[in-house]
C-alpha cells in the first residue's frame, strides 16, 4: 500500500463537504504467500484503517496451500483489532466449502469471499450450491471477484441471487466482468450489489451512474489499493454524478454495516442514470492521455512520452474553466516525477509513481468534486512559456 499523505487533505475536504461520513472498506486482505509478490500484515492494514478512520472487511489473499490456516489468521486478526477488522472466510469450492464455512461462521465470520480467478470456476460450480443455501440460511453476504481475468460471471450471479434472496451476493471490482450489461439487473435483484476496488474512472462513473446507490459498497483491495483513495474516490464519485449525502454515506459504509450485522438493505433510491451532458472535451482528451500512461505502467513502462502528452493537454490558461483540475493534475505529475519510493514493498512489474497518475485520472472524470490546495504550486501560463520542466517527461 501505498502511503496516503497524497490523499488525505482530499478526503478531510469532502469529509467537511459530506458530515457524518462512516467509512467502513469492504474489500481488504491479510497474507504473505500469494503469488503475485504483494504482502500485507494485519498491522499494516490496520494502520492503513486507522488512517482514516475506517472499519474493513477482511479476508485471506491467495493461499495456494489452502485456506483454513490463513481463515484462522484473519478471525484471530479481526478479534485483537477492537472492532476494526469484520472477519470474511474465504474458500475454495475444492476443499469442502459448506464446511469450511460452516466453521468459520460459528468462529466469528460476518461473510464469505470467493476468487473465481486465484481458483480457476465458475459461479455455477455444483460445490457452491450448498454455500448460496447457507449463507441465504444465515444471511451473510458472499463477496466475488468479478474484475479481470475471468470469463463473464454475472448470470451465474444473479441466478443466484434469484435462488437464494437472503443472500447478499457483492460484485467485486464494479463487476467489470459483465458491467455492460448487469447493471440493468440491480434494481429488480435488490440483493446484488457491487463494490469500488477499481482503478478505472469510466468504469466507476458508469457504475455510479446506472446502479441504485444502496447497492454499491466502497472497497480499496488493499493492499492493492488503499482505503484513503477509496473513500476519497467513492465520494468525489457520489458527487459527480449528483447523489445526496444521505446516499453517499451510504455508499461509503452504512450500507455495510447493516449487511454484516445480518441486517436488511435500506433503498436507498434509483440510480441517478447517465450523465446528461458528455464529458468536458478538453479533460476527456487529458484522461485518454492519462490511461494510456497507465497502460503503459501497468506493464512497467515508463510513459514519459505519454505524459508529456498529457501535461501538454493541461495547458489550458488560468482563466480556463477547466484550469483547477488540469492545475492539480500538473501538481500530481510533478510529484510524480520527483517521487522515488515510498517505502512500501510492491512488484517491481509496475512503473514506479504509478499512484500519481490513478489519482490525475479520477481527478480528470470528477471535475463536479470539491479540490484542496494543489499538491504543487503550478501557473498554468508560466509553464506555457516553458517554465515548467519535469526531467521525467523530457
């Protein structure tokens, strides 16, 4: 994870903006073993909460030696956390599900987490029917991984839910699997909900936009993500597309906490729908910019030619509508080019500073959303006469 001191006077901002904000993060992990090469330790998620004044639903990253050790792990974890840690099991429908669960749940766990990709099914395997009936039983959500790397998972999904309406069945990573189309299904499958882990703005304006906000759940995936970008984004995201507070809050974690303490979902009311107006022309030109960079980071690339684009894009004048967001996202690539590590351990797959560039990526899709003090100062018509340099972008 990496460190939030970029973010935090974002959120204490929209804290102000959003009183009563409870922030509760449905989407965190614990371990060390997972092949990716990513690590976290309770503690470090813990002061990743802490942070920010957070609860988190937690659960194991990929064991591939099983995961009744590491379940273990993580309801010892949540119990010496002093209620900051809610306790998922996770399991494979290998490995007798109905009675690790079973096990898990009478030992303290609020949920459960599937990983269709780390274990290679599908929703529809045989193993989960007996897992769907227990938790519809015990009325505990069930949260899946629905973002890359698998094939589309969303009928599955809301059979279901249809076969099983006591279970609350979360899409993770806005469900980006079958986002093109599931989103149709929420309103009329109240117990399908999606949660936020997931970089991508479009993606998550769209999920704004079309699903019922008493059905999106603010999640980071930490340590992939961190809860201080999560919450910062779910609610920059609530107020672009016009939510009220009450439905903010709701997002950011009130809804989760009725639905681990086995409680019903509030309506929160319908989805806003899509925005009525396109994007502003000359930030949509600097996000494309701005997520070919990513592309290219993603894959350990280093994009300066990209983000030279990109700072070149936001040379729109002072006097600019659109200057406080391109002003902050020049601040968010001048921090990046002087960044060098942040101390946190990450796959050295990723370009370094790639944190910046999600963070001027968001910015550019949520320009409705309140804005600190930039990071760095810029003058938009000084570094039009040159007066601006990052070594890193030539």
């Amino acid at each position: 994870m990496f460190a939030a001191t970029l973010i935090l006077p974002w959120l204490e901002l929209l804290r102000r903006e959003i009183p009563g904000v409870e922030l509760f993060d449905v989407h965190t992990h614990i371990g060390r073993n997972d092949p990716d090469g990513y690590r976290c330790e309770p503690e470090e998620l813990i002061e990743a909460l802490e942070e920010v004044d957070a609860r988190g639903v937690v659960f194991p990253m990929h064991e591939p030696d099983g995961y009744p050790p590491a379940n273990d792990e993580v309801l010892r974890a949540a119990a010496a956390s002093g209620g900051r840690l809610v306790p998922f099991c996770r399991l494979d429908p290998e490995d007798d599900p109905v009675a690790e669960a079973e096990r898990c749940l009478d030992a303290g766990a609020r949920g459960i987490k599937f990983h269709p990709r780390a274990e290679a099914f599908t929703l529809d395997h045989p193993k989960l029917r007996d897992v769907f009936a227990l938790a519809d039983e015990r009325r505990v959500p069930v949260l899946t991984h629905a973002g890359r790397g698998i094939p589309a998972l969303g009928r599955h999904a809301v059979d279901a839910c249809e076969r099983h309406p006591g279970m609350n069945l979360i899409l993770a990573h806005a469900g980006i699997s079958d986002l093109a189309w599931i989103w149709s299904e929420a309103q009329t499958h109240p117990n399908l909900f999606f949660d936020t882990s997931w970089w991508s703005a479009a993606d998550l304006i769209a999920l704004f936009s079309l699903v019922p906000p008493g059905q999106i759940l603010m999640g980071s995936d930490a340590p992939y993500g961190t809860p201080a970008f999560a919450a910062t984004m779910s609610l920059r995201y609530s107020i672009q597309v016009g939510l009220s507070a009450d439905q903010a809050r709701s997002i950011a974690g009130g809804q989760l906490a009725r639905l681990v303490a086995g409680e019903p979902a509030r309506d929160m009311g319908p989805a806003p729908g899509p925005p009525s107006a396109p994007p502003d022309p000359l930030l949509d030109r600097l996000y494309t910019f701005l997520v070919s960079a990513l592309g290219q980071m993603f894959n350990g690339v280093d994009p300066a030619e990209t983000l030279a684009l990109a700072a070149l894009a936001c040379e729109v004048g002072d006097d600019a509508p659109q200057a406080p967001v391109c002003r902050s996202i020049l601040g968010l690539l001048e921090m990046r080019s002087r960044y060098r590590s942040d101390g946190q351990p990450r796959p050295p797959r990723f370009a370094p500073g790639i944190q910046f560039v999600v963070v001027a990526a968001a910015l550019a899709r949520t320009p409705g959303a309140p804005l600190p003090p930039e990071p760095v100062e810029v003058d938009l018509s000084e570094r039009a006469r040159g007066a601006f340099h990052d070594p890193a972008l030539g």
